[in-house]
C-alpha cells in the first residue's frame, strides 16, 4: 500500500516538473486585446469543441499567430474573418452565418416551437371537449361539503 | 394502443437521424477551396535548399500536391499507397513537408521511400493555412488551370484512390 503511494506522489512530481512556464504574453496589448475578442469567435479545426482562443493545438497556434499578424496589419475583423472562412469554411466561425444550407438550423427550433404549441392547444382544446358538463344540484353541494366536513373531524 | 403510436414515430425519427449521425465523419470539413485556384506559393526545395518550387510550374499538368511530416502517423499509413502510385506514373505527385524539420524528413524518406516528385519545405506553416490544411496527411488534385478540384482529408487509401482520385485524374488529363 505503502509503495502505491509512494508511486503516485512520485507521478504526481513527474507531472509538475513537465509542466510548462507560463508563456509571456506577446509584446503589444492592443493586438492581444483584439485577438482575444476574435479568437473566441472562431473554432479550433483540430480540436473541434475548443476555440481558436482555449486550444494549444499546433495548428490554433499557427492561426493565432495569423491573426496576430492580420491584426498588425490593421486589418478589420471582417477581413480577418473572411480570410479564415476562405481557407476553412463557415466551420471556423462558432456563430454559422444565415445561409441556404443553414436554413434548417436558424428556423428549425422556432418550426418546433410552433408545432409543439399546436399540438399543445389542440390537446387541451379536445380535453375540454371530453369533460362532462355535470350540473350539481343544492342537495348534492350540501351533501358534499357534509361529507367533507366529517371526514376532516374522523381521520 | 393507439397511444403509442406518436412516441413511437418520434423515436424511431430520432433513430434515424442518430443512424445517420453515426455515418457522418465530424473530422471532414469540407473545403472551400474546391473549385477555385491553388493558393500560389514559393517554397524551399527538401533536397536541394538553395533551389525553390512554385505550382506554377506545372500549369497545364494535372498533378497531386500531398502534405505530409515525418512525425505524421497518419502518412506513413497511406505512403505505401503513394509510392504504388508514383511507381504506375499515372500522375505526378508532389509533397509540401508541413511544419518538419529537414534533416527528419530527409532521414523520413530515405528509410520508407520517396514517392515525390519534388518536395517544398514549409516549415512554418503558412502554406498550409492557405490550403485550409488542419491535419496531415491532406492531398490535393490540381487540375491543368490549376485550380483544386479534389481535397482528401486523411490518409489516401486504395479504396479513395481507385474510386475517387484516379477517376479524376483521367477525367482532368483528357480536358
């Protein structure tokens, strides 16, 4: 037990020495601010899930670099953003722009809304049908609150 | 009885699309490029450094451009098949060694073979991003007006070169 022990706290250094410094933030804070806002805008190819700005991928390293270098240049995000999407496609943009292909995507969850609210109305409208119209007489209505009264006494 | 008969239609619907989702390869995004011309570019040559390659030297050629690194699993797997390629002549291919080091990609080749033609160094990347590279292996088909007409993303196999490559290679080198 005690060996097992002593093995995981062994892996556990082994793991903090690999790990890296830190890496210095590039030089201009302007363009890093920019990349920032950016970045978080655009998909990581390799690691699908991630944005350009939370991937350490190679390749999201490369493209920051890109934009770092597209932002120097004084481009606007537009451009920067075309120049992305001209090499990868709309899948490097987390926000899919409204297209004839992604027609489906934009509308669908509001076509559902409506058919479920539909479905939702109809149902309650043919309940409402269903239930008996029962007309309770003077008597009965006594009788009921009689009952009612006893069993809250007798329990 | 009856009853059943909604869920029951929503779930074999969401079935099918699951069934279908199944099939579907998340890791293929399909290219932009396809149809429109071949990023240009000047690279470094791999064998001979003081020299360069540029597509441009092969207009009115159809040819393959393959990008592949040494530290790449994926190319080893699918250099066998290149190298049957290359050996049959049907179409020339050319490599761009991504983000690799030259003496690697030199050693890379002298153990495995060289299937290449000719292969540029871009050892930044840059290239690569301008063919919308994520991932080597990635082959390209470029036509004779050098414009990209096929992108294989992952490593060429027999299956896509006989069914897809190779049809549209003859089909380009007779236009």
């Amino acid at each position: 037990m005690i060996r097992i022990w002593t093995l995981m706290v062994v892996l556990t250094m082994a793991g903090v020495a690999a790990a890296q410094e830190a890496r210095p933030l590039a030089e201009n804070p302007q363009v890093e601010a920019r990349l920032k806002v950016l970045a978080v805008e655009l998909r990581c190819l390799v690691c699908q899930n991630q944005t350009l700005a939370d991937s350490n991928a190679p390749l999201a390293e490369d493209l920051r670099r890109e934009v770092r270098e597209m932002i120097a240049k004084n481009m606007s995000d537009q451009d920067i953003i075309n120049f992305l999407v001209e090499r990868y496609g709309d899948f490097v943009l987390y926000r899919p722009p409204l297209r004839a292909t992604t027609t489906v995507l934009w509308i669908g969850p509001f076509l559902l809304l409506a058919v479920a609210g539909t479905v939702l109305i109809m149902a309650l409208r043919r309940r409402q049908k269903t239930l008996p119209d029962v007309v309770v007489s003077d008597a009965d209505h006594e009788r009921v609150v009689q009952l009612l009264s006893d069993g809250a006494k007798h329990p | 009885m009856k009853r059943f008969l909604l869920p029951l239609a929503i779930f074999l619907v969401m079935v099918g699309f699951l069934a279908v989702g199944l099939t579907l390869n998340p890791r293929e995004v399909p290219s932009p490029l396809v149809g429109k011309a071949a990023p240009d570019f000047v690279l470094p040559q791999l064998h001979e450094a003081d020299k360069v390659f540029s597509p441009k030297e092969l207009t009115g050629k159809v040819w393959l451009l393959n990008f592949w690194a040494s530290w790449c699993n994926g190319c080893k797997e699918e250099h066998p098949v290149l190298m049957e390629l290359a050996k049959s002549g049907v179409v020339p291919i050319y490599g761009a060694d991504y983000k690799d080091t030259r003496e690697e990609a030199l050693a890379w080749l002298r153990r495995w073979g060289n299937p290449y033609q000719l292969v540029a160094v871009d050892e930044a990347g840059r290239v690569g991003i301008n063919y919308g590279v994520y991932g080597v292996p990635e082959t390209y088909v470029i036509d004779k007006a050098g414009k990209i007409r096929y992108k294989q993303i992952g490593p060429v196999d027999q299956d896509v070169l006989d069914k897809k490559i190779l049809p549209l290679v003859r089909e380009l080198q007779n236009q």
